[in-house]
C-alpha cells in the first residue's frame, strides 16, 4: 500500500530541472558558516557542534519515526502521518513536554541516505505525509535526503512541522520543497520568548517566518477525503496567565496573513521540564482560558479551526 500521492510535487519539478540539486548544494555549504535557522550560530558545522545551540553537526540524529495517529485529522487521515522526529531544538523551551529528545539529544545520528530511506519507508507503510518534526536545524541534511528519496520515488506530501523560529535564509531553501507549512505560534510577543523559550525576538521572527510561508504555499487546501495536501496550518499552545498572548496571536494571523488560515488551538499544556521555576507556567491551562482563546479567534474572524477546537461544557 503507498501512501497519498501528489500528482507532481514541487520537489519533483525541482528534482526534474536540477533546481533541487543546486538548493542542497547551497544548503550544505552553509552549513559551513551556519544560518539555516534564526540563532545564526554560525558555527561551521561539519567541524565541530561547539558553540551551536542545537548541538546538531552534519548528520541529522532522529528520535523515532513512523505513522502517527494524534497529529490533525487533516494530516493523520487513516494511515497516519509519517513523523519523523528529530533530536535537539533550536529553542530552550522551558516548559517543553519533549525534552529528553530536545535538551538531552536522545536518538541515533543518520546519513542523508539513511534519511531518505525512512521517508521511503513511511511511504511504503502508507503514510499520508512525511512529517518533519522539529526541522530548522537540519534543513540541509532534509533537503539532500528529499533529493534521494525523490529519485527513488517518494511522492508523499512533505509536512515542515517546526517551532516557528526559522530564516529567512532557510526557507528560502524550501520554498518549492515544502508543501505543507506547519509552524507553531508561541508568543505574540518577543519578551515571554526571551523569557520561556531563551531567544530575545521570537515574536518578530515567527511573524515574518509564517508570512513567507503563506507566501509560498498560501490557505491550506485539502483532498476529497479532507487530507492536506498544501497549504499552511498554525499551530498555537494556550499557555496559563496569558502568557502566549492568543488574541494579539489571532489578531496577527487574521490581519497580516489570512483570515482563512487553518489554526490548530492547543488545549494541552501542563508543567513540564522546568515550568515549575517560573509562577507564570506552573500550573495546566484552565477551561475558562482555553475557552477565552477559542473565543478571541472567532472575535478575529478565524473559522477554520482543528476539528478537536472545541469549547467545553
């Protein structure tokens, strides 16, 4: 069984004019001087992980990977979406309800030809999409497995599924590659970013990482059977006390982006990691502030929510 074929994806053209080829070579040499997400560490990777802050070299180090049932039913379909879970972040979330994976690094290091296999085989399980968990820091490592994998055949959709702090630089690279946009929107503001996720202009990068993406790849669209298949999906966590800022969040998204932008508002959080240091976090959201974020989106003209966005009795 295969999984949900596109026709003729972006990364097929750009395999098929040589523009794809010349995207990983660009992408591999600024791995030399790095600035293939936000940090710009700008540590020459393919020497040495010191000083860069996703402690991440020339080989991608993948967590788990495999079909996923609990992503988005636009994404998970019936076969589930082909995640693929990378270690380390370029983020220090605080809070973060993954970090053995994203602080301690736990995986195994993989080559660009090993990658590109596990894409194959979550086609060939008949995954829906393959599903790029936790991505900016080894943008160049995924665009030379989607190389190999699409001259062996992959033709599934390619979900970026990223913490929202990307570069320009980056998605510039990824753009024709990339089908589905999936970004989260943590903070509406830069100071609760310096705060809680130790990077001093989250808000300012990831308002101008989610417009580049709507520019490339625009609303989501979906299937006859209701499954992605381009298109951007926002991802935002309620946090306590307000801390993410949701209205001013909905306010960017249906003013700056687009009021028919698919948003997935994320109910879940509870203290993890360290949150318990900070007041602010320690404690799970509560009904009335998951409720008073699915109300400010609506206020916002945002309709197109995540089938599970629903306000509780």
């Amino acid at each position: 069984m295969t999984g949900t074929a596109i026709q003729n994806p972006g990364y097929r053209r750009l395999l098929e004019t040589g523009a794809l080829a010349a995207r990983v070579a660009e992408a591999d040499r600024r791995l030399e001087d790095c600035d293939l997400c936000a940090r710009y560490c700008r540590v020459d990777r393919k020497r040495t992980i010191k000083g860069a802050v996703c402690r991440t070299g020339d080989m991608a180090v993948v967590y788990s990977f495999g079909a996923h049932h609990g992503e988005e039913d636009c994404l998970r379909g019936r076969r589930g979406s082909g995640t693929v879970f990378f270690s380390h972040c370029n983020l220090r979330c605080e809070y973060c309800q993954n970090w053995d994976i994203s602080r301690k690094g736990a995986g195994h290091a993989v080559t660009n030809e090993e990658l590109a296999a596990i894409f194959l085989s979550l086609q060939a399980q008949g995954c829906h999409n393959v599903n790029l968990v936790s991505p900016s820091h080894v943008v160049a490592q995924v665009l030379a497995a989607v190389q190999i994998a699409a001259e062996r055949g992959l033709t599934l959709p390619i979900v970026y599924n990223t913490g929202g702090y990307d570069s320009p630089e980056a998605l510039a690279l990824l753009d024709g590659v990339v089908d589905i946009y999936m970004p989260y929107l943590k903070y509406a503001e830069d100071a609760p970013g310096h705060s809680y996720s130790h990077v001093r202009d989250y808000a300012t990068v990831n308002r101008a990482a989610i417009k580049e993406m709507h520019r490339q790849v625009g609303d989501l669209v979906t299937d006859a059977h209701g499954l992605a298949v381009r298109g951007l999906l926002v991802r935002h966590l309620v946090l306590p006390n307000d801390v993410a800022g949701s209205d001013a969040a909905f306010a960017f998204l249906a003013e700056d982006v687009s009021p028919d932008t698919y948003v997935n508002i994320m109910d879940q959080y509870r203290p993890c990691y360290r949150a318990q240091d900070f007041p602010a976090l320690d404690r799970p959201v509560s009904r009335a502030e998951y409720r008073a974020a699915i109300a400010a989106a609506g206020r916002h003209g945002l309709t197109r929510l995540d089938p599970r966005n629903v306000l509780r009795p």
